[in-house]
C-alpha cells in the first residue's frame, strides 16, 4: 500500500479470522499452509479467532458420525499443535448461528458470476457441476460471512484460499458501497512461509488434500512414523539429483515439492536446503526428510491421542469458545440486518 491510498482498514481493530473444514484428517499441508501460521498469530498480541468450519465441510457429504469424529479430532490437532483455548477463541462454526445467518444476507449481496470464477468451485465440481450442492457453489458466501462477521482484518491461509479471501473483500465492498456505510472491512490474506501450497505425494500438481481419495497422496496429522515413513519413501518423485539451486527445480514439481516441504519443517529457506541436500539423490533425502517429518509430526500425533482421550474436554472447549465468538459476532450481525432495513423488535 502506498502513502497516497488511506488504509481502508484504519478505523477497524487488527483481528485474526481462519479456519478449517474437519472434512477429513488434518494433513501436512493444513498444518504447514495453515496450523502452524495460526500458532504463530497467537504471538502477534492480536485477537486470534480459529474454526472448524463443519457447515462447509457439509457442502460434500459427510457421514453424520464420522463428521462429529472428525471435528473432535481436528479440535485436538490445533490444540496439540498450539493453539491455547485460553489466548485463541477457539469453536466450530455450527455452534454459532450468526455464520449461517450472515451467510444468507452475503448470497444476496454476491453475484453469481463472481462465484462462476471461483477455482475452487470448478475443481471440485468437475464436470459434475449439475450434481454438486447447492452450498459447494455457495462455499465463498459463506466464508466471506465467516470472516466479515468477526469485521476480521487479517485472514492466514493457504494458496488455494486467495482467491476466497479477494472474493470476500470484493463482497464487503459492494456492501459498503450499496448501504452507503464504511461498515465491513477489507480483509487482507497473510499466505506465508515456504510451504504455502503443498502439493500430493503422488501428482505434483495437484494441491495436497484432505480429501483426495487416495491416502497416499496425503501425510495425516494422525499418521504413524512408520506410515509417515513409507508415504515419503513412494513419493512420486523423478530420477535426477536435486539441484544445487532453486533454477534447478523447474520443470521439476514433485522435487519442488519435497524440497519446500523440508524447508517448511526445518524453518529455512529452501535455497539453504539445496545448499545442504544438492547434488543428492533422493535415495539420500527421502529419508532425511522423512526423520525431520517425524520428529515434527510425532508430538503433536501423541498429545492428540492424549487429548482425544477425552472428548468431553473437547466439546466443552468448543463450546466456551462459541460463546466468546458468538458475543463478538451478534453485534455485528445485528447491526447488518439494520443497516439492511430488517426490523428487529424483539
Ligand atoms: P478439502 O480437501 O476438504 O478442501 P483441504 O485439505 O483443502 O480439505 P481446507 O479445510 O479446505 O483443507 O483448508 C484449510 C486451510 O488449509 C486453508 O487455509 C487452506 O488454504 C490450507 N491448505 C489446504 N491444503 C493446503 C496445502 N496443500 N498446502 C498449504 N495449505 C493448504
Ligand atoms: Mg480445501
């Protein structure tokens, strides 16, 4: 931003917004594209807001018990991997009404055409768009409504949620601009780190997700070391050396892969980990990587074990943690449905 344009967020105070659908087992790349950056932000002396978003994780099925399974789960994968209920609000996004509510009141300002651009929209439609939900190809109404709801201002995720996060900037100010108000801010996306967009362990071009039918193209946060072990060792991956410098990697989507992925979990740049691992095959780094994957991954596995002893913990976490996020965000709904001309009388 440069000096002559005045900060459109200047009158809002800094708040962190993120979340993540408990759509499956939480993988490398949720942690290292999103988890650890959460963790990070609690350090920041900003109000950190964290959810597992179950209503978009229901924009594809979900079996009714492996969803509930899985929302514990992820709750205690943040936990395990830092996130403290005590300095971050921490809840599932069903547990408070207001995103649902405001999801609505979003759908009426967003057009259709901005959801038809959406990459996400395409990908996971496929061809089968005449099939998918309704709520899949509202998915960005309701995670703009996600994170206007809390006005937050700083959104830290992933590659793949950029676009998200223009979109919800772009609904905010049609918003402002219809109602004539300076009343939603305009999020900014923090994607940071060397392990922004991970890709599968078997096709370096596609993302690394939760989802993927197959298991092997994922590392789970739940995964065994063992299991962490032998998904390294059969990545897909070409017969060359790795290079002695980052040009070296073009072209070469799965060593990019593996090589940012080790950067990522040693906290350095990638250039360092080719100043390290160049000229080696991957007989050599596969298994390094695999040691470093571990020794990063087995803690947070075993203190989600620990926590996963106890869901009832869990679910009272979640709980007292929708109660702070609901006393920030009904407000701000209330307000909206004013600004919108809804009389509310009761
Ligand atoms: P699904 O396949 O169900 O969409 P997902 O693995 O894409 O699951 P999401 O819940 O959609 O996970 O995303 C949660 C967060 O993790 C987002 O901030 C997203 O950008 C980030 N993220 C997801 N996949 C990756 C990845 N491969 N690399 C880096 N960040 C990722
Ligand atoms: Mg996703």
């Amino acid at each position: 931003m440069t000096d002559a344009q005045p900060n459109p967020n200047a009158k809002f105070k800094r708040r962190i917004f993120s979340g993540i659908q408990p759509s499956g087992n939480l993988t490398l790349g949720n942690y290292l594209g999103a988890l650890r950056r959460f963790v990070e932000k609690q350090d920041e002396g900003i109000e950190t807001i964290y959810c597992l978003v179950d209503l978009h994780a229901i924009t594809v099925w979900q079996d009714p018990d492996a969803l509930r399974h899985q929302t514990r789960e992820a709750a205690a994968g943040f936990i395990a991997a830092g996130i403290d209920p005590e300095r971050s609000i921490l809840f599932n996004q069903s547990q408070v009404g207001g995103h649902a509510e405001l999801a609505w009141l979003m759908n009426c300002v967003a057009r259709m055409g901005w959801m038809n651009r959406m990459t996400q929209w395409k990908d996971k439609a496929g061809k089968n768009a005449e099939k998918a939900s309704l709520g899949l190809f509202a998915y960005p109404s309701l995670m703009a409504a996600d994170i206007l709801l809390y006005h937050a201002t700083e959104v830290p995720v992933g590659e793949d949620q950029k676009q998200h996060v223009e979109l919800t900037r772009d609904i905010a100010a049609k918003f402002n601009h219809d109602y004539k108000v300076d009343f939603f801010p305009q999020p900014d996306s923090v994607i940071e780190g060397a392990a922004t967009r991970v890709m599968s362990l078997r096709d370096g071009t596609k993302k690394m997700s939760k989802s993927d039918p197959s298991d092997a193209s994922r590392i789970n946060l739940t995964d065994s070391p063992d299991a962490i072990a032998k998904k390294i060792r059969k990545a897909v991956t070409d017969p060359e050396p790795l290079p002695e410098t980052l040009e070296g990697l073009e072209g070469r989507a799965e060593a990019r892969n593996l090589v940012n992925i080790y950067a990522a979990l040693a906290g350095k740049t990638p250039a360092e980990v080719l100043g390290e691992y160049g000229g080696e095959g991957f007989g050599k780094f596969k298994p390094a990587l695999a040691d470093l994957a571990v020794s990063v991954m087995e803690p947070i596995n075993a203190e989600m074990n620990r926590l996963m002893q106890d869901p009832a913990e869990i679910d009272r976490i979640l709980g007292r943690g929708a109660e702070q996020a609901d006393a920030i965000a009904r407000p701000i709904l209330e307000k909206t449905y004013e600004i919108m001309g809804m009389v509310r009388s009761r």
